[in-house]
C-alpha cells in the first residue's frame, strides 16, 4: 500500500483493456498502471473489446495525470487517472463501460453511476442477462482449469483467454493482460501446435 499519495503525468502509449494502461513519464520512466475502483470485462468476454477502445479513445497518445493510491502485488501502480479534468476511472462507470469493483472500490459515489448507467442500458448494461458476467467471476471460472493439447504441451484457458492477437509477419503477436505482463511472437509454422489444442489465435481480437 501506498501511504502517502503519489502523482505522475505521462503519455499513454498503450492500453490492453478497459482498466489498464502502459505509459512513460517524462523522465523516461515507464509504468503500468491498473485504474482503481473499477474492472471491465476481460478481452475474451462480452463488452471486452468495447471497453478497451472506450479507455483508448479518452486516453491514447494524450498527457494523463496519475494519482497513485496503491500498488499491485505484480508490480503495476493502482489508482485514479486524469486527462485534464477529466476523472477517466469515472467516466468508465458513467457511460456503462465498467463494473464497480465493490471490493476495492475507493470512490463510494461510483456506485449511484452504475446503477443510473444500468438502467439507462449504457454499454455493458445493454448487454443480455446472461452475458453480464463480472469479470471477477469470469476469472475465477477459467482459473487454473487446464486441457491437455499435444504431448508436451498444455494449453492453460485462462491465460489464453486474456490474449491479445495480431496478424504480424504471417504469424501472431501476443500480448498477454492482467496477471502478467509478457509478450512474445508466435512463429506461423508454429500456429499449427495453437490449432491442436483447439485455440484459434485469428479469432482472438486483434490489437492493430
């Protein structure tokens, strides 16, 4: 935890998905920073794409500033984000774009935007019943539940879930959120070993 409250500016270069974002300050520092109180759906879920470009378009290549309120047992700075006046951890929630993270929320009012959000069927919220699963949810559902692919190989759902896919050089890139942060290319005469254990990296959503 983080006593005593920390602020950075710096220009977004990146965002993986709706509540996370890659930045570099401007002594060169570089940081990632997972926006507190709120939590989107995962990019393999329903809403999941959405709300990573709904976070790209208020922040991509813009000045943000960064009030750290804590930080992550992976390393990743938690707290609010600002573009001017803008309060970006809020507006995710207003516009229906993100779920109130309730256990480890800081900002008791989000919860009055969710619900007026919900009701006006705003982004996820428009979403059917069934596809309105908490990302907390989705994650405990795929969580270490593994299948095997090839001998030798295992192909652990959860974490391809959280992949993001590119076509590049007639392979893939990927770029893997959350939990870690790894990215890697997958050669395309390696693609074949993917399809055996029954993940299609093209039906992934693509990044560029």
């Amino acid at each position: 935890m983080v006593g005593r409250k920390k602020l950075l500016e710096a220009k977004v270069v990146h965002v993986p998905d709706g509540d996370t974002l890659k930045a570099n300050c401007n002594d060169g520092l570089s940081v990632v920073v997972r926006l507190c109180s709120i939590d989107t759906p995962e990019q393999a879920q329903p809403y999941g794409p959405e709300a990573r470009e709904a976070l790209a378009a208020m922040v991509l290549n813009k000045t943000v500033r960064i009030e750290q309120t804590a930080q992550d047992r992976y390393g990743r700075i938690v707290g609010r984000v600002f573009r001017g006046r803008t309060f970006v951890n809020e507006e995710m929630v207003r516009h229906g774009h993100a779920w109130v993270y309730h256990d480890y929320s800081r900002e008791p009012e989000f919860a009055q935007l969710e619900e007026r959000a919900r009701k006006a069927r705003q982004g996820l919220w428009a979403l059917p019943k069934s596809k309105r699963v908490p990302p907390w949810e989705w994650r405990k559902l795929w969580k270490g539940k593994a299948r095997p692919a090839r001998k030798g190989w295992r192909i652990w759902p959860w974490v391809v879930a959280t992949l993001l896919a590119a076509a590049l050089a007639g392979g893939a890139y990927l770029w893997m959120t959350g939990r870690l942060d790894i990215s890697w290319l997958v050669p395309s005469s390696l693609l074949r070993f993917w399809s055996a254990g029954q993940v299609h990296l093209p039906a992934l959503p693509a990044v560029c």
